[in-house]
C-alpha cells in the first residue's frame, strides 16, 4: 500500500517519553484535520502503550531499552505501531482483559488495553514470551469538517 | 508545582496541574500521600480543573488516594474533568465520584 506520509522513530524506554510519544504522534497525524476528540483518543492510546513498554517489557529499569514508533497515513486513516523488544506477552487475550495487571503493587490498573480499544478503531498486540511485543492501532479519520 | 492544597475544616481540595501519566504521577502521588497523612481530612476533593491530559495512570493515581482516604475513615471525590478525562473516569467505572461544583 501506498502511504500519504510516515514517519518512524526510535526513543529510549524513559519514563520523560511517554508525553514526548504522544505528542510526536498527535503532531504528526495532526495533518488530516481530525476532530479534537480524536486527537485526544490518539495521544491517550499512544501514551498506554508507550507506558506498558517502559513499565512492563523492560520492567520499569533497562533504560537502554528502545521504542520504535511508526506512524503512517492516507487520507482517512492513520496506523499506528509501538514495538519493544522486552519481555513479551505469554497470554495476550488475558493481558487485555480488563482490570487484568500483573503489577497491581505500582498502582497499576489493568485499563491500558481497555483505554487503547475503546479510543481506537483497531487494536492489534502481536507478541510471545520473550519476543517482544508490537501493538498496532488503527484510527479511522473522523475530519474537522464533516461536522 | 502541579498540585496546590486548600483545606478548608476537614475537607482538603488538590488542584492538579498539567498532564498526569506514568511519568508526572509519582510526584503528585507523594505530594498528595504527605498532605493527607500531615492533615487528616474526612473528605478530598481531586480538582481537574487544570490537568490536560490522563491515562490509565491517573486511574492508580485516583484509586490509591480513595483507598488511602477511605482507611482514614474518610472520602474522595472528583471534580472539573474535561470530557476527554471523563472518558477514561468512566471507562473505570468511577463517574460516581464525580460531583458538580453546585452539589459540593
Ligand atoms: N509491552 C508489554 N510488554 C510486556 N507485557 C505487557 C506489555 N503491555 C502489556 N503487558 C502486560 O499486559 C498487562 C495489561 O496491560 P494494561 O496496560 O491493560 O494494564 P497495566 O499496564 O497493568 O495497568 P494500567 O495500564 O491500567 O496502568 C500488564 O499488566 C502486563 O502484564
Ligand atoms: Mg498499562
């Protein structure tokens, strides 16, 4: 498939780059005039999984650990993919399941998943015990002036 | 400074500020803990008005104090969320903490 535009970046797992994430991301979609509501959606399910990579694949302390954010358009959509190359997803369907945290001590609330499938259109996790894991998001463009 | 303190009898209000994630709650965490634990309040009114963006981390962040407060043999409460934060509130299922500037 041919894209409009991407962009693709990779960022150390700092806790500091979860509001610089968001904001690249929101910023960079940005371009097709989308409702602000829906930016609001975009920056809130970037920031959980850029969250669970830092907080969970590399456990909160390999601050070498890197993010690749890769984000790409066309007219009416944008996909958006969050990898890491932490400790992976043994069983994904119950990590999505909602309340479901294997950190409740960190005040963790299982609601990360919840909060990325109830902003995007498509939420994809790909990952196995020590493979990684790439989350991929799938917003369809709900434009500025349509309304 | 992204929390600021009124306390009024034995009711405390923390204003948040800016945007609360992974990163920004462990700050406002701690600040809030030491000032319910130097002042003892039967109520504590979280006040949204300032924050502009949440994630789930500001759902641990909402449920530590509830539990903290509600062990002192107290309460907490929510209010001025923008729709984009009541959002995430809701999908938690705590929009009964939320009280309107009116009904307070
Ligand atoms: N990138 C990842 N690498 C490894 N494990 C992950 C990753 N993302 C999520 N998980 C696992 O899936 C669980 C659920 O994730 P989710 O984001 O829904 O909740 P949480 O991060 O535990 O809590 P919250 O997001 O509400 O603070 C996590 O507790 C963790 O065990
Ligand atoms: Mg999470």
């Amino acid at each position: 498939m041919k894209y409009l535009n991407y962009f693709k970046m990779t960022i150390p797992a700092l806790s500091r780059n979860e509001s610089f994430a968001r904001t690249a991301v929101s910023a960079f979609v940005s371009q097709l005039d989308p409702l602000v509501s829906q930016l609001s959606d975009i920056r809130a399910s970037v920031s959980e999984a850029v969250t669970n990579c830092i907080v969970h694949a590399y456990d909160g302390k390999d601050e070498a650990g890197k993010i690749t954010i890769t984000a790409k358009i066309n007219e009416d959509t944008a996909y958006i993919r969050i990898k890491d190359n932490g400790c992976g997803i043994e069983d994904i369907k119950q990590a999505m399941e909602p309340l479901f945290t294997t950190k409740p001590e960190e005040e963790r609330t299982g609601l990360g998943f919840a909060v990325m499938e109830s902003c995007a259109d498509k939420v994809k996790v790909s990952s196995g015990k020590n493979k990684g894991t790439t989350v991929s998001l799938t917003f369809k463009i709900v434009k500025k002036e349509v309304l | 400074m992204n929390v600021t303190f009124t306390r009024t009898d034995e009711l405390l209000s923390a204003r948040l500020y800016g945007e609360i994630d992974h990163h920004t709650a462990r700050d406002m965490r701690m600040l809030i803990d030491s000032e319910i634990e130097g002042t003892l309040p039967k109520s504590l009114i979280l006040d949204f008005s300032g924050v502009q963006f949440m994630d789930s981390s500001g759902i641990g962040l909402i449920l530590g104090r509830k539990r903290l407060v509600e062990a002192l043999g107290g309460g907490l409460y929510i209010k001025n969320t923008k729709p984009h934060i009541r959002k995430i509130i809701s999908l938690a299922g705590l929009d009964n903490l939320i009280i309107s500037e009116r009904s307070k």
